[in-house]
C-alpha cells in the first residue's frame, strides 16, 4: 500500500532548504564584499610585490 502524499510537509521542506541556500549564498556575498573592503587581493590574483627581487 502507497503511503499518502504529505504535502504541507513536502512544501515546508523546500521552502526551508530554499532559504538556507539564500542564506549561505548571502552570507558568501558578505564575505566577498568584506574582502573587498579591506582591501584583500583576490587568492587567483598575482602579487605585485612578489614580482620585484
């Protein structure tokens, strides 16, 4: 016997895996501008004063 669809439940769940990921998602964006902020270099961007002996 099938079991009977849950779908109150089955909403709940995506809305509450929905807003984790908008959560991390901003949460990296956070991160990103606080780098950018202070001034951090990106890590794939070369280093300008490593180039000079």
């Amino acid at each position: 016997m099938a079991k009977a669809p849950n779908y109150q439940f089955e909403r709940r769940e995506r809305d509450r895996l929905k807003a984790n990921k908008a959560a991390d998602k901003a949460a990296a964006k956070r991160a990103q501008q606080d780098r950018a902020r202070d001034g951090a270099a990106p890590a794939d961007a070369p280093n300008s004063d490593s180039d000079n002996p």
